[in-house]
C-alpha cells in the first residue's frame, strides 16, 4: 500500500471550526504555516507575507478558494486545532515510513517553550519528544497537560511509538517499572538513567558495584571501556563498567540484563570535575556499546532542542495560546525532519532554510521529495 502524503494527513483532521467561520481551508492553512517554517518565518505576519508574495506557487497543490488567509486567521485556526490530534497526525505520517529508516534508538526527553507560559511543572507549555538519533527524525510528541510532568506525558508517548526492535533511552524522569514494561511489550529494549527519584533502585544499583568492586570483579560478568578526548581546551576521560545480570535489585523492574556505571573526569581551563551516573538496561551488549548509546542520548538535545532555539527560535517565541504554540512546535519538528531527510546539499539547516526562503523550486523539491506533496 501506497504511502499517504503528509498533505493527505492534513486533509483528514477534523476542522474545529464551525461551518460559517470556514473561509479558508484547514490543510491550506497548515500547509502555508510549513513552507513559512521551512523559510524561517517566526511570526503569523512572516506566514501571511511569505505566502502573498508566493501565491501563485502555492496554488500549484493548495486550492485557497478565497486567497491568502490572513495573520490573524493563521492564529486562529492554530489555536482551535486541538494539539493532541494534530501531533497524531503527525505521528501516523511518520510511523508510515518509520520501519524503513531502520531505527536503532529513540531518545525521549522534555523541552518548554519559555515564551509560552502555562500551569505545567515548568511554569511554560512542555512538550516530550521522541527522537531517532541516527536517522535525526522526530518520530512523535506529547504536551504535558496542567499541573502535571513529564513522567505523565512519557506513557502517553510510548504507546503511540512503533519500538519493536528499537533501544529506548529516557533520562531519570521516566525511570519507572511501568515505563520499562511498556517498552518490553511493545518490542523493544529500555536504557534508563538512574537517580534519586528512584531511591531503593539507585541504592541497589549502587551497592551491585560496591560488592563487585570488593570482590575485585570476580566471579561477576562485566566489561569495561574507556575513552580519553582532548580539544578546545577540554581534557575529558570516561569509564565505563557494565555489570551483566545483577543481583539484588528490586523485583519490580522487567527484565534487566545489566546495570552500568559511567564515571567522567572532566578538566576544562585547570578545573576538575568528576561525575558517576548509573543506567538500567534491558539490552545484552558490552561497555563499550552502551557507552555509546548512553551519550547518543543527548543527539536529543543537541540535535533537536538546540536548532528549535538557535535556528527557528522556538524559546523566544511568544505565544499566549498553549494550543498553538504546542501545534507550532509539532510544525517546527516537521520541518527539521524535512530538512535532515535532504541529502542534496551539504548545507546545515539553517543553510537550507535560507536557500528555501530564496528558492521556491528547492522549497517544493524539499516538499515533493519527502512525501509532503
């Protein structure tokens, strides 16, 4: 079976808006929204203007039945569009072809938008991103509701991910026994920081490398690596111990195949510091490979979280409505997707964005090439 455009997507969310207000249609909207982000437009005047000034581009695949909509409308419509379905949309677009990026490891973590104040734990709208480190694709997002955290938001995006034969790494705030369980029975394998909030495991876990470390390891299965980086005035060594089939933990956590110690020194312009951190995993693999996996983790940050603010700043925008700013950030990961998928130039993002504002042919090949149009 074909796969559906992401225009197609579009087509099939439900209008919130009632019959009379429907000048303009809603994937007309959405779709000027995405090209506008892709151009790096920032403001509901940028879409409007970049859209005006490309109508007759636009009306090659969008029917604007009465023009351009208006700044004021774009807000609107992003406002009333319910972000938990429009980031589904969005999903199910991505889950279409997810299979065939052949995904290793999805790294979930949280974000706030400083500039989007609401009642959440981080006093701003928060959204939890799933992240495929090596293809850099955003594969879904869930907004934390009011008064609550991310550790609500986590379930929520588990279940609508495809995992199966994927790895899993969360950072401490979604280390549960239930997280750990929905990941195994969807397929899949956890890598989990472990830290105070889960203070039994943590001392557990702990306690697994102290017995180790008085037994001088024997009789104890475990592997160990090390890596020593030296640029830009840093100096940073890393050790890395796995313990396979710990004993002692509590019996609560699924299907545990070892626990892992990184310790890191770190000596930047004559300053030393060291830090010891603890994972859970359910994954069978030497030091040396979840040593990797644990610092691929933080592509989620720097790969994402870094370009929604530097490139399309997205923590600088200021949005009243949690709606949309919660649907412009699912547009924002979007366009990063596009963007990454294309292999055409060597530019970086921002390269491309601008050569997208300047080029309207490049802005429709991004579109035709990733199954957008």
């Amino acid at each position: 079976m074909a796969r559906k455009t992401l225009f197609e997507h579009f087509a099939e969310i439900p209008d919130p808006r009632v019959e009379r207000t429907r000048k303009h249609l809603l994937v007309d909207v959405l779709m000027i929204v995405l090209c506008g982000i892709l151009c790096r437009a920032e403001t509901y005047e940028d879409f409007e203007d970049i859209a005006t000034e490309r109508e007759a581009w636009f009306r090659q695949f969008l029917e604007l039945p009465n023009g351009i909509p208006s700044h004021d409308t774009i807000y609107r419509v992003l406002c009333r569009l319910d972000r938990k379905v429009f980031a589904g949309c969005f999903g199910r677009w991505v889950a279409e072809w997810s299979e065939t990026l052949g995904i290793k490891q999805i790294a979930i973590d949280g974000k706030s938008i400083r500039g989007a104040k609401s009642n959440t734990f981080s006093g701003c709208v928060h959204l939890v991103s799933a992240w495929a480190t090596e293809a850099g694709v955003t594969l879904g997002q869930e907004a934390v509701e009011d008064k609550s955290s991310e550790a609500t938001a986590i379930p929520a995006l588990l279940e609508a991910l495809h995992l199966k034969g994927a790895l899993v790494t969360i950072d401490a705030a979604g280390t549960t026994p239930d997280n750990c369980r929905q990941i195994r029975e969807k397929g899949g394998d956890y890598l989990l920081a472990i830290k105070d909030n889960q203070p039994t495991l943590h001392k557990a876990v702990k306690q697994v490398f102290a017995d180790a470390c008085d037994a001088d390891f024997a009789d104890v299965p475990y592997s160990q690596h090390e890596t020593i980086e030296d640029g830009h005035g840093r100096h940073e060594e890393r050790y890395v111990t796995v313990i396979e089939s710990p004993k002692g933990l509590p019996d609560k956590w699924p299907d545990v195949a070892a626990v892992v110690q990184v310790n890191r020194e770190r000596e930047v312009d004559g300053t030393n510091t060291s830090t010891t951190h603890y994972y859970l995993t359910s994954l069978k693999a030497d030091a040396k490979t979840l040593g990797q996996l644990v610092r691929r983790h933080w592509a989620i940050e720097n790969e994402l979280h870094w370009v929604l603010d530097v490139t399309f700043g997205e923590d600088a925008h200021r949005t009243a409505d949690k709606n949309a700013a919660a649907n412009l950030s699912t547009i924002r990961r979007t366009a990063i997707t596009l963007l990454k998928q294309d292999t055409t130039t060597k530019r970086s993002l921002r390269g491309k964005a601008l050569r997208a504002f300047l080029n309207a042919d490049y802005l429709l090949k991004l579109l035709q090439g990733n199954t957008v149009i």
